[in-house]
C-alpha cells in the first residue's frame, strides 16, 4: 500500500493524512500484523522517523475511534493494535508476546443468559493463551548444571 493510497483510506475514515499519521499508518497497513505502541515508535524511530511518543498515542487511539485499527488488551498492561479488518481471535503465547489470529468461525461461543437490560451486545473478542511445552533454560539453569557436572 503506497502512501496515496494510504492518504485516502485516512480521509474515507475522517483522518487528516498528516506526515506523521502517514508514517503511522504506513507501518500499520502494509500486511496484517499486531503492534504494540512501544514497537510502533522504536520502528519509526529506527527509520529516521520524526514523531513522539505522544503522538504514537494519539494516532493509535484515533485510527481505533475511527475504525482502522482494534486493540488486543492481552493483560491489564499490555495493549496491541491489530491492523486486520475483518472480525477474529487469537492466540497469545506468554511466553514470547507473539499474537497469532483465529479465523473468527473457527471459534464457537454461546452465551447462555440474557444480556442486562437496556444493553446490546456489541462484539467478542477471544484471546486463547497459550505456552509452549518446553520451556528454555536459563542461563542460571545452565550454569548450576554445568557446576553440578564438575563437581
């Protein structure tokens, strides 16, 4: 996606194309990914991109307002926007951060009560999480082990 195009989809959601948005939105929109805002700003800044931290917010939380992008909340303190379209899940593996997406009819859910009232339900999201079976040793692991075999 060239920075045209990406000028366009900016407007056609009611965002001005600034060149820090069009930055932004370049690194976003060129494949389907999930970024959090600290990977966000250390990508631009590595490019030689001029642009804040506080701008990086502001941007992110416009694009999700306007619809461009959705946030994956994986804990309390950690955030991800994903810059897919179409409805899914996920998988987050804790042990490596990495967000993997579900096809969204590749998961079924029933919800067996009545919603409150006055309410509407407005979506769902799924976010399995998973380990892997094994897990690395540490270095502290390794030392200890190879300590033990001297002795």
């Amino acid at each position: 996606m060239n920075r045209e195009t990406i000028s366009k989809l900016l407007e056609r959601h009611g965002v001005a194309p600034t060149p820090q948005r069009l930055d932004i939105a370049e690194l976003l929109f060129t494949r389907p990914q999930h970024l959090s805002a600290e990977q966000v700003l250390s990508t631009l800044r590595a490019s030689r991109a001029r642009v804040s931290k506080a701008t990086i917010y502001n941007t992110l939380n416009l694009f999700c307002e306007r619809g461009l992008l959705r946030t994956v909340e994986v804990d309390p303190a950690r955030i991800y926007y994903d810059s897919t379209g179409e409805p899914h899940h996920h998988f987050y593996n804790v042990d490596t951060g990495e967000l993997t997406d579900i096809p969204l009819e590749a998961v079924e859910l029933a919800v067996r009560t009545d919603l409150p009232p006055g309410t509407h339900q407005e979506g769902i999201d799924v976010v399995v999480r998973v380990r892997g079976d094994s897990l690395p040793i540490s270095p502290h692991d390794l030392r200890r082990r190879a300590e033990q075999g001297n002795r």
